[in-house]
C-alpha cells in the first residue's frame, strides 16, 4: 500500500512540475494577429440516401490536391496515417494516399528526376 501512495504522490508531483514550470526561452512565441483574407469552408460529406444509395463528396482532398498541384516552390504535408489501410471487412473506397501521392511525384506533379528530397 505505501508503494502505492508513493507512485500516486510521485506521479501527482512530476504532473504538478510540468503544468507550472515555466518554457525555456525561445519555444513560447506569440505572433501579431492577422486577417485571414479569403476564407472558404470545406466539408467532406459521406452519407446514404433514402433509396439506400451511398454518397461520398469529399471536397477537402479535392481542394489539397489542387493546391499541391498550383504549387510553385515546395509542398509541405503533414498527414495522420497516410496508407492505405482500411481495416476488416474493407469498404469500396477512394484511394486517397494514392492520389496524393501521384500528385507530389507523379508525372505531372512538376517533380523531375533531378528533385532533392530532404
């Protein structure tokens, strides 16, 4: 039991630290505030209808592969779990990471076989 209390308080301690100490110079940074310009909402929508038929719009992907592909100088990507994995049973769907990835280095993309990727 005095194990127990010990975790429980060192746990409560180390918790306590890292709520309250402060950051070290340098990661805390808070930028002017600026207008976002033109804005536009996105939404991908997949649902099925009264006659049982299933509608995918998936206007957010649509809009990033535009972007990448009106790209001039350099792409910058941050996707959670970019693969094709769809889990058991696995449904007739688009293949999203294909298509992204025919659109930063397939033909087309404006990459050449001279591109540095770092």
């Amino acid at each position: 039991m005095r194990i127990l209390v010990l975790f429980a308080v060192c746990i409560a301690g180390v918790g306590c630290y890292n709520a309250l100490h402060p950051l070290p110079p340098g990661i805390s940074f808070e930028g002017p505030s600026r207008e976002a310009g033109e804005l536009r909402f996105l939404a991908d929508l997949t649902y099925v209808d009264e006659a049982g038929s299933r509608h995918v719009e998936q206007e957010i992907f649509d809009t990033v592969v535009e972007v990448i592909r009106g790209a001039e100088r350099f792409v910058v990507v941050d996707m959670f779990l970019y693969n094709d994995f769809q889990g058991d049973p696995p449904e007739n769907t688009r293949a999203l990471s294909a298509e992204l990835t025919e659109a930063l280095i397939g033909p087309g993309s404006g990459s050449s076989p001279n591109s540095s990727w770092w």
